[in-house]
C-alpha cells in the first residue's frame, strides 16, 4: 500500500512505496546521488593506491619503494640480475678464463724465477708474492670484459627495453648488476688468488724463494688481488653503460689498462711520474709486497682505485638516468 503526504516546501502531494524509501523525495535523491558520488570516488581512489609507479600490485604498500617494502623490491631486482648472469654460456666461459690466466700466468712467471737466470735467490729484494698473482694482470682483461658483457648483452639484445620497463627508475638496475658482479668476481677472485699463491709458492720452494701466507703482507696482497679485479670488471660495467656497445666498451676499457702505460712510456723522462696513476700500476701495488721508491702505498693505491670506480658508476648512473634507451 502506497503513501501519501504532502511536501511542505512547495505543497505537492507525493507517493511512496509502502515499507519503502521515498525515491521521489528530493532531499532524498540527494542524498542517494551523493553517496553514488562518494563510493565511486573511494573506489577509484583505492584502484589508484593499489598500483605503484612500477606497475606492480601494492595494496598493503608492499611495493611502495618509499617504505620497507622497498628493499624487497630491490631484492628482486637481484634475483632477477643473478638469474640472468647465470644463464649465459659466456658467463662461465669467461669467469673459467679468468682462472686459468690467473694459475696459468702463475706458475709460468714463478717457473721463469726459479730459472736461475732471471732472479737471483740471494736478492733480498726479490717479492715472491708477485710472480704468484702476476696472473691479474692478464685476468684483468677477462673480468673487465665480462663486467662489460653484463650490460651491453642486454642493449645488443634489445632486452634491455624489458628490463627498464619493468623498472621505469632505472637506476636500481644500475645498482643491482653491480652488487651481483662484485659479489660473484670478489668472491672467485679471492678463491683463484689463494690457490695461484698456494702453486706459485709451491714451485719458488724448490730454490728456498717461497714465503707462507703469514709472511707481511701475504695476505693483504691476495685480498688487494681480489679488490683489483673486482674494481676492474665493475669499470667494465660502468664504460658499458656509458657507451652501450660491447665493441666500444671492451675497446676503451683496453685502452685505460694497457693503452695508456703503453702511451705514458713514450713521454719524456721528465713526465713518467704519471703512469703511477693509472689503473695497471696500482694493480700493480696491489698484488705485491714490495713497492718501488715512486709507487703509492697499498692503502693511497685501494683509495685511488675506489675513486676511479666511484666516479665512474656515477657518471653511468647519470647517463642513465637521463638517456632514453
């Protein structure tokens, strides 16, 4: 049974449905538009808050990169980073190459020292810590290319594209192929760097020129092997960002390691104080014992080494960040 009243505003008579709610009633079609408004305001507000800027699902702020859920966002960017470094063929090709330039170049060097030509056993200066990790000088090479291959394989494949869509910052991408390489070339380097040492000592006991880990400045000479190399690929990694191209990159990382003492030795006499700077001589430092009169300390040589990759992952995280891709 419907009812009956009359509107005391403007005197009309209006019906309404029995037991019901007077849609007819304009105070109460207001209000029914009003809260139509509202809902779909809220619902579309929450629709807005559920999907962060990286298009991942964050109803709880699980993936706002802001809050504590930022670091495991971050997290798996290294999964993801350490899945791809472990798929490809020319990871472990080169890191195998590594090993053996590293052992290879050992034993030959500390072979040539117990020669009886070269060396002398009775010269107090000898350092036969430095034949025994000669072989970062040639492992530099494989490390920084690979280091190199780690970003430009993605540009040469147009994966890259993926990657930073995925990512739309950027530069935790960056950062997380970073912390990946250094943690798989530090730790391999420092293994291979220990056994090289352990053989080369081996083979100078022959002629009583071997020294323990023990002996001063051993150790540190090993660590700074690892270090050396380390800094070298992830310089790679830098120069490979910076020009995207894998010929490019392996070819101006050659050029900083073994182009630039080549051209300083050409310089007047006057002016060979400035191959102390670059980054083969303070390798150099790094794996040996023994310094020359005009060579840096180990500790000025690690500092140098760590400004030349500071400034470098900087100015890849610049370019990065600000080039398309």
């Amino acid at each position: 049974m419907n009812t009956q009243f009359t509107d005391p505003r403007d005197g009309r008579t209006i019906t309404a449905p029995a037991g019901g709610r007077d849609v007819a009633d304009p105070a109460n079609a207001t209000r029914s538009a009003n809260a139509t408004r509202s809902a779909k305001a809220t619902r579309s507000a929450k629709a807005t808050r559920s999907t962060n800027g990286t298009g991942t699902v964050g109803a709880s702020g699980a993936a706002n990169a802001a809050g504590p859920a930022g670091d495991v966002v971050f997290l798996g960017l290294l999964r993801s980073e350490w899945t791809k470094f472990r798929s490809l063929r020319s990871t472990w090709w080169t890191l195998a190459l590594t090993v053996v330039a590293m052992i290879g170049l050992a034993v030959l060097l500390c072979a040539i020292a117990t020669d009886g030509t070269t060396l002398d056993p009775e010269n107090a200066d000898f350092d036969a810590t430095a034949p025994s990790l000669g072989g970062a000088l040639l492992a530099q090479i494989t490390i920084g290319v690979l280091g190199v291959l780690m970003i430009t394989g993605e540009y040469t494949t147009g994966m890259i594209r993926a990657t930073l869509t995925l990512v739309p910052r950027r530069l935790p991408v960056l950062w997380a192929k970073a912390v990946v390489f250094a943690g798989v070339a530090f730790a391999l380097t420092l293994v291979t760097g220990l056994l090289s040492f352990t053989v080369g000592q081996a083979i100078l006991a022959g002629d009583d020129l071997s020294v323990s880990i023990g002996s001063p400045g051993a150790a540190r000479a090993i660590v700074g092997c690892a270090f050396f190399l380390t800094a070298v690929g992830l310089l790679g990694l830098a120069i490979g960002a910076l020009l995207r191209s894998t010929a490019g990159a392996v070819s101006a990382l050659l050029a900083v390691l073994l182009g630039l003492p080549m051209v300083v030795g050409l310089l007047p006499a006057s002016m060979q104080s400035i191959n102390r700077y670059l980054p083969a001589s303070i390798g150099e430092v790094l794996i040996s014992t023994q310094g020359s009169g005009d060579a840096f300390s180990p500790g000025t040589a690690a500092v140098m080494m760590t400004v030349y990759l500071v400034v470098t992952l900087v100015a890849a995280a610049v370019v990065l960040g600000r080039r398309d891709v």
